[in-house]
C-alpha cells in the first residue's frame, strides 16, 4: 500500500514539474519577444530608417538636412565624376507647424584642385600621378520651401 502512495506521489510531482517548466518557457519566451521589439523600435529611432520623410524644426533646418544627405550619398550618385556635371534630387520634407515641404538637393561637381602641400624629410615619399594629386571640388544647393518661405544653403566641399 505504501508502494502504491509512493507511485502517485512520483506522478503528481513530474505533473507539476512539466507545468512549471512550460510556464517557464512561455515567460522567458515572452521577455525575448518584448526584448527584440524593443531593440527593433530604438534602432529605427536612432537610424531614423522608419521614417521616408523626414520632420524638421525650421526651413533652415531642412535646407541643412538636404546638404547633409547628399554627403552621406555622394559615392552612389554617379560613378565617375565629370566636371560641370549636375545631379538634382527632390527630396520630401515636413517642417513642424507648415503645410507642405519641398526640398531641392543640386549636387555639381565642379571639376578638380591640386591639393597643396610639401615633402616631408625623412619620410617614405610617392609622388601621385594624375587626378590623384587633384582634390574633387563638389559643390551642393539644397533649398527647402515650406508654404511661400524658402531657404537656402550651399556648400562647396573637396573630396
């Protein structure tokens, strides 16, 4: 009789050991779940991927932002540069407290510089031939227009 009391009491105990093993899969499931939503939501934040059009303060502000995407766009705009050449792109803006936005990027390249400079004694010296001598004169308008006001900002940037 005591065997068979033993017997259950064995079988009660893995019962209950299975439930809480399964209740605890499905929690540490969950926090994972959570985790990885999290992470997704504070990388599209902070690399702004989530967002196609981009929010700022002020026209000024958005006339800025167009110069500094056609920097971090450069090398995919053309692959050889030819001097007097253009790019224009139109890029789509919202400026908090105005209606509509537009954003005109111009990216010109506007052929080459030498570079200065002078030999350093008593370092490995090469002489560079050709256009790699030459720093790469690229000149960006960007003008942004939120409801009748404009603004514009140019840079003039040596690659």
């Amino acid at each position: 009789m005591g065997n068979c009391r033993d017997e259950r009491r064995a079988a009660q105990l893995k019962m209950r050991q299975r439930g809480v093993a399964l209740a605890g899969a499905l929690l540490i499931a969950l926090v994972v779940a959570l985790g990885l939503v999290l992470l997704f939501n504070i990388l599209t934040r902070f690399f702004r991927a989530g967002e196609s059009v981009r929010t700022y303060t002020t026209i000024q502000a958005a006339a800025e932002g167009g110069v500094q995407f056609a920097l971090s766009v450069m090398p995919q705009l053309v692959e050889e540069f030819i001097p007097n050449r253009c790019t224009t792109l139109n890029l789509p803006c919202r400026v908090e407290g105005r209606s509509s936005c537009s954003n005109t990027v111009q990216v010109c390249y506007e052929g080459y510089s030498y570079v200065g400079g002078t030999e350093v004694s008593g370092a490995m010296y090469e002489p560079l031939g050709g256009t790699a001598a030459k720093g790469l004169l690229i000149r960006i308008i960007s003008t942004a227009t939120a409801d009748g006001q404009s603004a514009r900002v140019e840079a003039l940037v040596r690659r």
